[in-house]
C-alpha cells in the first residue's frame, strides 16, 4: 500500500527548511551567544567552529530548495530519490536525536520569544524528520514494486 506524501507538506517542509537556515545566525548570536564562546577557542578551533555553522546553514538551505523545487521528483521511487530522502530523513531525525539526548533546553534564556522560539523550531526539526523519513518509506516501497 501507498501513502504518497502530499506536494504541499513537502514544500512548507521545503519552506521551514529555508526558515531555520536565514533564523540561523540570529539564534546563535542572540539567544545562544555563540560568537562570545567560540572567541574563548584556539584560533584554528574558531574557524572550524564558524565553518560547521556554515555547513549547517547551508544543508538546511539546500534542502529547502531542493524539496520546494523538486518535490514531485523526491517521490518518485527512483534509487536517487531513495538516497536524497534518506541522507536528508537522517539529518533530521540525528538532529532531534541529538536534540533530546544532549542540548539542555534550560539553558535557553527563559525571555518569553525564546521559550516558544525554542518550542517551534523543535516541532519544525520533528516536522522535517518525519516528513523525509514518510517520503523515504514510501519511495522504498516504490522502488520495491517496481
């Protein structure tokens, strides 16, 4: 049986993706205050640190793009498919994983736009988790009928 993902919750996917990745260096800067922490590492350490930032900035673009550009095609069933919606369901779910399991929530500044910032960029992480790994299943099953 098929339960084909809807177009439209690909691309508001699509779109929160997008969203995380511009709300990205507000977040570091102004709820974490991250640029503050990273000055007291080793220079060399600093500019990793800056790059991951980047990459991570840059993966959540791109994947916004890709599934609002390409949302009929990452539900194809094709092997192509099934690797893109699997590589971007595991960036997801490792990051609500990651999420759960090491970031203390506590240590958000408890100013009310943060708390419910924190709340909503968490049921979006969830949100991309669960609708890349629903696309994955269903494009193995694809694949698997083929």
């Amino acid at each position: 049986m098929n339960y084909e993902t809807p177009q439209w919750l690909i691309i508001l996917g699509g779109i929160g993706q997008i969203f995380t990745a511009l709300i990205y260096p507000y977040i570091r800067h102004k709820v974490f205050d991250w640029y503050t922490d990273v000055k007291q590492l080793k220079p060399l350490n600093q500019e990793i640190a800056k790059t991951y930032g980047h990459y991570i900035q840059g993966l959540n673009f791109s994947f916004g793009c890709i599934a609002i550009l390409l949302a009929e095609d990452l539900q194809s069933g094709t092997r192509l498919s099934i690797a893109l919606t699997g590589l971007v369901a595991a960036y997801w779910v490792g990051k609500v994983a990651t999420q759960i399991a090491y970031y203390p929530m506590y240590t958000i500044p408890q100013k009310p736009l943060f708390k419910v910032g924190s709340y909503l960029m968490n049921t979006l992480f969830v949100l991309f988790a669960v609708v890349f790994s629903w696309l994955l299943i269903n494009n193995c099953l694809i694949y698997s009928n083929s």
